[in-house]
C-alpha cells in the first residue's frame, strides 16, 4: 500500500515553491530550473504509484487520523482513485515539458516565476485528490489566483489586460461556486463529498438543490471555457507565457470538466431532475461549444488566439461526451483530454518557436518567413492533423469510444463533431500553409504590423522542438493500444460509481472490481463498423480542403468564392460582435448562461 504517499503530489511541491523563495538569492538560476525539473518530474513518478496503486482498490487517506465513525466524516480526506491518481501523473509531465521548454525563461524575476509554477501544479493535484467539497473550492481559488499571475507574468500592458479579463470573469465564477457549496452546505451540514451524497440520496423538487446545482456547475464550466462561459481563455492565451499557455490547455481547462464530473457522480447522480437537466442541456452546450468555436477559430489570424478557440472547440467535444452520464462517455472523455493535452501542449511550445525566432505571432505578418524551419513546421502540421481527426494517438482513441456511445443516444452527433474537429484542423493547416509554404495570396499591406523584438521570447536552441516533438510523439506512441481503452474503462468505472465511492470513504469498504474485458468499452451501435476511423479520415480529408480552400480561394472564380462565403459573412460577423473584448458583455454572458442552466429546470 501507497497510502502514505497521498498527500505527497500537493506537499511535494508547495514546499519546494517555498524553498526556492527563501533560498532565491543563494541558488545560481540554473540550479532553480533544475530544481522545478526534479519537482516537478518527483510529483509526477509519486502520482503514478498512487495510480497503480488505486487500479488495484481506490485508497482514501484521512489527515490526522480523523476517519468516520457511524457514517459522519469531521475530517478532511484524499480519494485516491484511478482518474484523480492519472490525471495528476499526466499534470505533474506536462508541467515537467514546460520546465524543460522554459530552461532559462524569465530569469529576470528570479525564482517567482518557478514558485508559482510548482503551486500551481500543487494546487491541481489537490483539486483532482480532494474528497472535500470545500477544499476542492480552495484547490480551485488556488489554482485560478496563480493562473492570474502567470498570465500577467511579462508585466507588459496587453498581458495586464489579459490577465484582468480573466480574473474578473474567474471571479464570478468562484463566487458562484462558493455560493452552491454554501447552498449543500446548509441542507446537508456535511463537507466532505460521499456524506453530502449520502445525504442528498434520491431527493427531488427541492429548488435549494437545483440552485446549488447551477451555482456549482456554473462556477466549474467557467474554468472549462465551455461556451457562454468561455470568454476569458483567448484573452488570456494570446498575452500568457508559452510555457503558461502549456498549462491552460493542457489540463486546466480540462480539470474544469474534470471537476463538474466528480461533483455530479459523487452528489448528484441519484436526482432524477439534475441528471435530466445534465443530460439534455451539456449535450447541446456541448455540441454548440464544439461547432461554434470550431468557426471562430478559423476566423483568426493571431496563433495563440487561433490556439485558444481550438480548445474551446474540443472542450466541447468532451462535454459532450460526459453527458452521456456513462462508463464509455467517460472513459473516452479521460482518453480525449490527455491526448487532446499532448496535441495543444506541442501546438503552444510552437507558437513559442516562432515567437522566439521571428519575433511574431500573426498568421499575415509571418507569411513565408519560416520557410527554414521544416522540422517545426512538420510538427505543426502533424498536430493539425490530429486535431482534424487523424485516426491514430490517444485523442481518436477517446473519440473513437465518445462516437460509439453517442451514435447508440443520438446518431446524428459524432458527424457533427467530426465537422468541428475538422474547422480546428483547417485552421492549423492553413498556418503551415501561410507560415511554413509561404502560400495564399500576399496580405494586405494595411493589416501586417510590424514586429516587434520586444515581445519575442528568449530563444533556447537545445530546447525549442524538444518539447513538442516529444509531446506529438508521446500522444501517438505511447498508450494507444486497446490497453490504454481497458485503462480508461477502468477509471471511469470507479470515477462514475456513486454508491460504491460513498462506501469506500464512509465505510472503508472493499469496492473493488476486476478490469473489464476490452470487449465492454466500446458499443456498437447505429455506427457501422470502422465508422469512428472513416469518420476521423473524412474529418482529416474535410480539414485539408478546407485549408487549401482558405489559400487558393483567391485564384478560384469569383463567383464560386462568393457562393461559400455569403452564408458564412453573417455568422462570422456575429461571432466577432460577440467577442468583443469587454469585460461587462462577458459577465453578461457569463449570467446569461446560468440563466440557461437554471430555465432548464423550470422546463
């Protein structure tokens, strides 16, 4: 047994952050890089045990000593489960690739940069471990107060603005957050998470429940960047450090997600009401999410923008894969998420490549000017590929079992997925096109800014491509076999597992359950068979036209271009009216999306 290690990925490094703020000024600024590196790589290597671990029986770890006694839980406990213990390890190497990519970055602030980076990875172990529904509110605040930091990072105008913008709207959405724990709270007198489930039982028609509900998950899918809540993410990932931006798509907007999926299996799932609304309303949200970003993602020319609302996009995708409320939704979900991870970590560590190179990021104003760099630009490619739906690696292993299960409910669904994954891939290829072929028509003279050295990040040779060459590498080589299907199969079970979570924290019972034959992780349903990789290849084949679309249109017949583009001026004219870069209409937005969630319970 592991159990001792529990508290370790939190603990490991918050003290660490600590000593290399006391210790700054006697530490060379290469010795504090090393130190995050080994940190970061130590929390990693800890979670992985806790993982294996928790595979064989979920572990739960009472601080103090403070255990139950006759169902009531005064202390404060980690759950160690297969999903919490694996999303930390794949937290812990993504934060290893960002140390290894950031060798050096920032050195002008000292060791404040690593401190915050090493609580930041705490804080993210502690959300995905947390039995405690407060503690999970504190690990979450945690987490956002750093992100606001980091995001303001370069103290530079823009990214002040950036970082303002997504503190203001983050803010409500932990206030909402706080406001349902507060709400289950006082129904139920009970923090920890099996006892507020326990307690809340069947209950139905109980207005208080349905607010905390709202509040809660209000509060949850701000930090997933789920549309209307999603306002925040671009703003920030265009002025954030590139190591920083890692972090954002990588995980935590995903541990968004993540998190409203604890909540709802853990309290929730046994109201009728709740698990209607979550059902039918994520599910369109999802969709919606996934489609109307896909748009907007290919109306961009800013790189890291372009990056941003691509994964707003599959953020929907895996919304809407959660909402299926069952083991393959979730399961392909935590498949999707970690692939989709690697993919955006590597596309990020890109835009830092150019940024450090040519001192830009602007699709027009770099046109042609990384012609000699074809390694990155196969790279590039390579992830829009994916991203379009390519049929290898663990983000089509995730989709391939979500389109499955989807066809069975909704059969129409994984087409209209496969179409916004394919508007994410087109506008990833069209950069390598413009960026790295020197393709499309010349721009407008008007619109290309000059560069400007000052905004480049330091460049580091040894370290540019070694980050995202291992990351694309790692989502298509590591873990893609059925096996990774079975693992993730595993995980859901225990993560989806209402009554046998209660037990196991409030009872110390044994809930164990053997691994599933892989023939059980995928349905077949009204998908014919190999459906899921025919739909990835016209997604990728969809993506490349697309693409050559957006670069050749110029030379096609007028007529031809106009035909297309007519129907799509008014959607892109509405999307960017929308996105309008004021914080009151996101917060706007942001009330206008609880609003949804709460009419969807007076319907």
């Amino acid at each position: 047994m592991h159990l001792f290690l529990a508290p370790f990925p939190v603990v490991l490094p918050f003290s660490v952050a600590i000593a290399l703020l006391g210790f700054e000024r006697l530490l060379p600024k290469r010795a504090i890089d090393a130190a995050a590196i080994a940190t970061a790589l130590a929390t990693a290597i800890v979670a992985a045990l806790l993982a294996r671990q928790a595979l064989v029986h979920p572990m739960v770890y009472w601080f103090g000593g403070w255990r139950p006694n006759n169902g009531i839980a005064l202390g404060i406990s980690f759950v160690v489960d297969p999903a919490g213990a694996m999303l930390t390890t794949f937290a812990a190497l993504l934060f290893v690739a960002a140390f290894v990519y950031g060798w050096g970055y920032l050195d002008d602030v000292g060791a404040h940069y690593h401190t915050l980076m090493l609580v930041f990875l705490g804080a993210i172990a502690g959300f995905c471990l947390t039995g405690d529904i407060f503690n999970l509110f504190v690990f979450f605040e945690l987490m956002s107060v750093v992100a606001f930091a980091l995001t303001a990072a370069k103290l530079e105008a823009a990214s002040i603005e950036g970082a303002l913008n997504f503190t203001v709207v983050n803010m409500i959405g932990s206030f909402s957050l706080l406001g349902g724990i507060g709400l289950l709270y006082g129904q139920t007198g009970a923090l920890n998470l099996a006892q507020i489930g326990q307690a809340i039982g069947t209950t139905s028609g109980d207005p208080l429940l349905a607010m905390s509900f709202v509040l809660i998950f209000t509060g949850l899918l701000t930090k997933a960047a789920v549309m209307p809540f999603h306002f925040w993410l671009a703003d920030a990932h265009a002025v954030a450090p590139t190591p920083v931006s890692v972090l954002f798509s990588g995980i935590m907007v995903g541990l968004g997600l993540f998190g409203a999926g604890r909540l709802y299996w853990t309290v929730f799932s046994q109201v009728a009401s709740i698990t209607h609304v979550v059902h039918t309303v994520a599910l369109y949200m999802g969709v919606g999410t996934a489609i109307l970003a896909g748009l907007n993602c290919l109306a961009q020319r800013h790189i890291k923008r372009l990056f941003a609302f691509s994964t707003i996009s599959h953020i929907g995708v895996m919304l809407t894969g959660m909402a299926l409320l069952n083991n393959a939704g979730t399961s392909g979900f935590l498949l999707y998420l970690i692939g989709h991870g690697l993919i955006k970590g590597g596309l990020f560590m890109i835009a830092g490549v150019l940024l450090a190179l040519r001192s830009d990021i602007d699709e027009h104003t770099l046109q042609g000017r990384a012609k000699d760099l074809p390694v990155t630009g196969l790279a590039l490619a390579l992830g829009g590929l994916l991203l379009a739906g390519l049929p290898i690696g663990l983000m089509d292993a995730g989709k391939t079992i979500m389109d499955s299960a989807l066809a069975q409910q909704h059969g129409w669904l994984p087409y209209a997925l496969t179409l916004s994954s394919a508007l994410t891939g087109a506008a990833v290829l069209r950069v390598y096109g413009r960026v790295f072929l020197g393709l499309g028509p010349e721009p407008d003279k008007d619109t290309v800014r000059a560069s400007k050295p000052d905004e480049a990040e330091k460049a580091r040779p040894m370290f540019l491509l070694l980050g995202p060459v291992f990351l694309l590498y790692a989502c298509n080589c590591l873990l893609t076999s059925r096996a990774s299907d079975a693992l993730a199969f595993r995980a859901a079970q225990d993560f989806t597992g209402h009554q046998a979570y209660i037990d196991n924290v409030l009872g110390m019972t044994a809930t164990a359950t053997a691994s599933p034959p892989t023939s059980q992780l995928v349905v077949i349903a009204s998908l014919p068979p190999h459906a899921s990789s025919m739909l990835g290849w016209v997604g990728t084949g969809l993506a490349i036209t697309l693409a050559a679309f957006a670069l050749y249109k110029h030379r096609l017949p007028a007529l031809f271009t106009r035909a297309i583009g007519t129907p799509a001026t008014p959607i892109y004219f509405t999307l960017k009216r929308v996105h309008s870069n004021h914080i009151g209409d996101y917060v706007v937005w942001l009330i206008g999306g609880m609003v949804i969630l709460s009419y969807a319970f007076l319907i």
